[in-house]
C-alpha cells in the first residue's frame, strides 16, 4: 500500500482553486492585448530569478541540502526570489523535499511516481496530503527562523504585492506574462522533476531509486533535471557531471564562490560511481 492509496484522500480545495484560477489567468496571454516584446522579455528574466535563483539554486542546493554557504543577508535574498515561484511555503517545501531524499520512491516518498504519474506531478498538491505536518523533524535548523517563518507564510500576500508592482510598472501584460504564465510555467517544469524524471531518461548512477536524467528537464529547470546524478550525489552543488550536462545552477554557484560569496562548496569526487563529496575552498 502506498500513500496515494493508503486512505481516502480528501480534495485541498483552496490548493485546487489557487492553481485553476493560475491556469486561467495564464490563458490570457493568448489575447493579442496582453502580448508585448517587453512583456516576454519580463517572463523570461523572472523564469531566471525566481527559477533558477530561486528555486535551483536557493531552495534546492543551498537550503534543503546545504551544499554550499553564504552569507545569511544572501541567503535570504536567494530565499525570497523562491519565495516569488509560490510554490508554497519555504519551510513547506523544503520539509517535503528532505522527507522524499529519507525515503525516495518508497511509503515516506510525498511524491513518487509509483503512487501514479499526475500523483507525482501536481495530484500530491491537490490533496490533504498524509505526511502533512509530519516532515517539520526535517527542517530544525530553519523552523524558528523569523524570515523563514515570514515568507513561509506570507507567500501568496508577497506575491499579491508582487503583482500590483508589475501592473505599475507594465499594466496588464506584466501582470499575465511575470505573474500568472510564470507561475505556471515554473510549478509545471518543477513539478517534471519529480514525474518525468523518475519515469523516464538515462542514468549514470546506480541511486537504489527511479531516479534519472533528462535533458529537456535539465534545459527547463536550469540543470535540475540531472536528477540520477543529484541522487548519486544528493548533497553536491554540481548535477551536471558529463561535459555535455549542461547545469545553469552549477555556473551560478561558480560565480558566487569566484565572488568570494559562496563556500564550502559540496562536488562529487572524481571515482564515477562514489556518493563521497569533497569541500571546494
């Protein structure tokens, strides 16, 4: 028995709602009203931000696997452009993210595609999950943090006032473009590293799950979709491990650390098939 079939689950209504009414408002970018140069060039600036800072590099490598440090001022920064992806709360996700690495694609796994393809995609979101309030034991070190705890439970008010600046700023257009169609298109190609890359694609490492590699999902999600080698690997900062891997995360983290901003940086060692990781100074 698994835990998309354990019980009757009950339908999330407010989640269900919240990501209908995101659908709808990103169908509007079908109206010639609502296209602009300058509008697309917004999505796709902020599809970086919130994507690949937010969620790739902040979210992911630095807060739920802690592969490599910076200073808290930037942590922070790197949290809240997360934060703007409204895919949850932080503490949320990231709790929900360390439970799936405890026991991925088994019974404690949120979000496995044994449970079913949709379940794995958005199906666990729609629903009064079972693990709900049963992963907080894994987020200790950021649980009583006061900016955690304030994004992690103002997200959609941040967002909210997110879109009343763009509408300032652009009008409409800003507002279906870097609002509702990046939300969208951010949680779905998200949301594919838990489907598509745990059902389809090659592998270089023997992880003990389904876990794999996927180009397109790699190319989507700014090098998140080198998922088998993630797995190998869970707490390096590096996921492209072929040359031709190509992993924007990565290149990130080498800037910051060029910067002198990041340390301890987590690689895997050189010997293919060893989860062991050294510290990059």
């Amino acid at each position: 028995m698994t835990i998309a079939t354990a019980a009757p689950l009950r339908p999330r209504w407010p989640g269900i709602f919240f990501n209908a009414a995101l659908h709808v408002g990103a169908a509007f970018v079908l109206l010639p009203q609502n296209f602009s140069w300058s509008a697309v060039a917004l999505f796709v600036g902020l599809w970086w931000v919130t994507g690949c800072l937010g969620i790739t590099v902040a979210y992911h490598r630095l807060i739920a696997h802690r592969s490599f440090t910076v200073p808290k001022w930037l942590e922070y920064v790197l949290m809240f452009c997360g934060t703007l992806t409204a895919q949850g709360g932080v503490l949320v996700w990231v709790s929900y993210h360390r439970a799936h690495h405890r026991g991925v694609d088994s019974d404690g796994d949120p979000h496995t595609p044994v449970d079913g393809f949709w379940w794995s995609h958005m199906g666990w979101l729609m629903v009064h999950h079972p693990l709900k309030g049963k992963c907080e034991r894994f987020i200790k070190d950021i649980i009583d943090d006061p900016v955690y705890r304030f994004c992690d439970r103002y997200f959609i008010e941040i967002q909210a006032a997110f879109g009343v600046l763009l509408y300032m700023l652009g009008g409409w257009p800003f507002v279906v473009w870097g609002v509702f169609f990046r939300l969208v298109f951010v949680t779905h190609v998200t949301c594919m590293v838990n489907s598509v890359t745990h059902t389809f694609g090659y592998r270089n490492y023997d992880s003990k799950d389904r876990s794999t590699n996927q180009w397109l999902v790699a190319a989507l999600t700014h090098g998140e979709g080198w998922h088998n080698n993630h797995h190998g690997h869970q707490y390096s900062a590096k996921f492209g491990h072929k040359w031709w891997e190509i992993d924007a995360g990565w290149m990130v983290i080498q800037c910051l650390a060029a910067l002198g901003l990041a340390k301890n940086v987590k690689v895997p060692r050189t010997e293919p098939q060893k989860a062991e990781l050294q510290e990059q100074s």
